[in-house]
C-alpha cells in the first residue's frame, strides 16, 4: 500500500461518531510524547498529517485518514494518554473511549502501540494490550525514539520487552524505530500491509 497517499478524513470525539464501521483500519496509540505523531508522519512521509497540537485537556478526538481515495483502508490516530496535568474525570472519559473504540470497532484489524524505547510499559501501555488479548487484538508495537540509545543498548531494550511479552508473542510484534532517523519504516510498513490487505 501507498502510504504516502494517506489523507485526513474526519475526527470523532465518540465511537458513535466515528466513520463507516466497514473496511479495514489499523490504529495508533500511545503515551503523550511517546513519539506517535512523528511515527505516523513517518510512516506517510508526511511533514504534519498527525498534527503536533495536544493541548492538555482539551477534548481528545480520535483521527481517521484514508489511503488515497479509498474510504475502506484507514489509519487511525487515537488520543495521546498519560497527560499528569488532566483531571481525573477527564480522563476516565477518554478510556472510556478509546476502549469503547478498542473493544467494538468490527474494522479495526491491529493496533500499532507507541512506546519511547526508554521508557516501554508504563501502566497503561499494560492496561491497553489487556484490552487487546481480550478481543484478540494483534498489536505491533513501535520502541520508538531507538536513536537516543546506541546499538547495544537499543537491542537489548527490544529484547526485555519480548521477553515481558513472551505470553502474548502470537497477538504482539516489535520493532525499533526511529522517526529521526528513518528506522524501521520497511519493517512497520510490512506489518501494516499485512492487516490491512488481509
Ligand atoms: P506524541 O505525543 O506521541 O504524538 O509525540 P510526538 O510525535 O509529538 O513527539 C514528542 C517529542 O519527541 C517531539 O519533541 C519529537 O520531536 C520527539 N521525537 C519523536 N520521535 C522521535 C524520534 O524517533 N527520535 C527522536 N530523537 N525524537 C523523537
């Protein structure tokens, strides 16, 4: 697939505002500053498909872009989370969404989990791949910012987080990647044909 065709098609602050619930789609979720925008850029050659605005508290879409024309392959943005500065209520409001999203979104095929290499797992990158082994959801994870660490390091940071994950290693893939520097696109971009062609 053409990445770089992907065009903004809606945002939908509810799942009950969301698109067409047909074709395929592959969603991208992440901690605030993991890198989740820059990824999605990346990943389209984009300069600013996923803007950069995430003003803390204000009411948090989830973003759906189109491959081309085509209506019935999607990639989806969905809320940064892990904002310290939100209240409470505001953000059980968005979990609320985003696993309603999650756990009903018939054309949802795979969610792509961002996660800065140096700081994978927090407590809800845990709770969110809870939500996807619920609904055998694949998820392939992106250990991203992987140009901060050297070689080394970098290579063994990945192989900690497969082995936290080893229980789930049929549903979860991962890879380094570095929008900086251009890592991992080829790799990411496989696994995106992979569901969204199947
Ligand atoms: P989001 O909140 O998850 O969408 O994160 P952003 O994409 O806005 O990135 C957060 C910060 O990390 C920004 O300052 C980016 O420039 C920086 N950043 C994102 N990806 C990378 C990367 O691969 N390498 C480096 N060095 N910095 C990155």
């Amino acid at each position: 697939l053409n990445y770089q065709t992907a065009q903004f098609l809606t945002s939908a602050p509810t799942l009950a505002q969301c698109p067409p619930d047909s074709g395929a789609e592959v969603a991208f979720a992440g901690r605030s500053n993991a890198g989740k925008s820059s990824a999605i850029n990346t990943l389209t050659r984009q300069k600013a498909l996923a803007r950069i605005s995430k003003t803390p508290g204000r009411t948090q879409l989830i973003n759906f872009f189109t491959l081309g024309d085509d209506v019935e392959r999607r990639l989806v943005d969905l809320p940064g989370y892990g904002f310290a500065k939100v209240p409470e209520q505001v953000k059980l409001e968005w979990q609320r969404h985003l696993s309603d999203y999650l756990q009903r979104r018939a054309s949802l095929r795979g969610l792509v989990l961002v996660m800065d290499v140096r700081h994978p797992l927090t407590e809800f990158d845990q709770t969110l791949l809870g939500w996807a082994d619920d609904k055998a959801m694949r998820v392939h994870i992106l250990l991203t910012k992987a140009d901060k660490l050297k070689r080394g390091p970098a290579a063994s940071a990945l192989q900690q987080v497969r082995s936290r994950l080893r229980e789930w290693e049929d549903l979860v893939s991962i890879q380094l990647f570095s929008s900086l520097k251009g890592q991992g696109i080829e790799e990411a971009h496989a696994r995106l044909d992979d569901w969204l062609l199947d």
